[in-house]
C-alpha cells in the first residue's frame, strides 16, 4: 500500500528541455514586465509585441533543434560561406544593414523598444546604417543556419549542395518577397498601408519559410520531377 500510496502522489518531472523552454519563456514574461515597470516605455501595441516574440522562440527552436551532421572540410566552407552570403542578403533587403545618411549620421545608440524588437543596437553612420533589432537579427540566423544544415543533408557533393539552394524555392523567395513589398511601398497610401503591415508580413514570411526550409521543396519537384 505504501508504494502504492508513494506512486500516487509522485509529481512528474520535466525533461530538460522542457525545463529549459520553461525558464526561457518565463524570462521573457519577466522581460515583459520589467519594460512596462522600470523604462519610459509603453507597450501601444500587443500584437507588436507578440511578433517579435514570436520570431525570438521560433529561432532560438530552429537554433536548438536542428542538428547537422559533420561534413567534409570542403563542403562545411563552402556551406558557411554560402548560408552567409544568404544571412547577408537577409539583412540588406530586409533592412538591417542600409546606405549612411552621411552629414546627418548621429552613430551610435540603444533604442529601447518592446522585448523582441529592443533593445536594439542602432549606427547610423556616413557610409552605412545599421539596425539590430533583435528579431530579425535572431531569426536571419535561423534562416541561414537551415539553409547551412539543407547543402549539407542534401549534398552528395558541393556542388549538388550548390545547386540545391540555387533550385530551392524557400531559399529564394524570402528575398523577393522582401524586396517586393520595399519596391511597391513608394506610394503615399500605400507606403502606410505596407508600414502597418510590414511587421505581419515579414513574420508571416518568416514562419512560412521555415516550414519550406524544413519541406526543402525545389523547382524539380515543384514541377513533379524526380
């Protein structure tokens, strides 16, 4: 009976991962509240706010999750170089790193935004602008570390690995999509259209292509090849 009693009452214990999601979220409802507690700061919007977080977990998942078995030397160079050359190219279209403002350059300084977004690192310079928001910067890195672990799960050699991300729709079509919506928000109404979508629909964006970088569908397949 006293087993019987003792196994009743047991209280499971989480996995370490588990534990370690647990903690992580917490130091972000933690986060939370100390920006609305102790900063000028006010959260406006919610569902801001929500976005950067959600772009914070699903990369720090992708991060944590997704593991790459060790390629040759050659192929690892040139699957580094490759994923980031794509992280690169990222952060210009998707605004990170932009041309300087010259005279008017003000340089360095933290801007205290929502946890997710700030606080963010910012440079403006005379030749280059730089702007660290957290989330982007965070989920940039995931996007070029699955493109790092598809051209080494899918090279037979380096150039198979190659050609793979120059085929791979969900590779590609991030960038475009980032460079459409800069292009076509010249407008007056529908540059503050695409300012109050912009965040939706870069996270959209971002979800969308994580799951296409998981799938890893290419221009052969897409058009029922072998």
């Amino acid at each position: 009976m006293a087993h019987s009693d003792s196994a009743a009452f047991s209280i499971p214990i989480p996995s370490t991962r588990a534990l370690y999601w647990t903690l992580f979220l917490n130091t972000q409802l933690l986060a939370v509240l100390g920006y609305v507690l102790y900063t000028d700061g006010e959260i406006q919007s919610y569902g801001f706010l929500l976005l950067g977080l959600v772009w914070i977990n699903v990369a720090v998942w992708v991060l944590s999750t997704v593991n790459v078995e060790p390629p040759t030397d050659r192929l690892r160079r040139r699957a580094i170089a490759l994923s980031a050359g794509y992280f690169l190219l990222l952060a210009v279209a998707g605004g990170l790193v932009s041309a300087g403002v010259g005279e008017a350059a003000t340089g360095f300084r933290l801007a205290i935004l929502p946890p997710g977004w700030g606080p963010a690192p910012l440079y403006s310079g005379y030749y280059v602008n730089i702007t660290l928001l957290p989330a982007y910067v965070l989920g940039y890195i995931a996007l070029a570390w699955l493109v790092y672990a598809a051209i080494v799960d899918t090279a037979g050699s380096a150039k198979a690995g190659v050609l793979g991300l120059f085929t791979c729709i969900s590779c590609s079509w991030p960038v475009i999509a980032v460079v459409g919506s800069t292009l076509f928000g010249g407008g007056s109404i529908v540059a503050a259209s695409a300012l109050e979508l912009s965040y939706e629909l870069s996270t959209a964006v971002f979800l969308l292509t994580v799951v296409l970088l998981y799938w890893r569908p290419t221009l052969t397949s897409m058009l029922g090849g072998r």
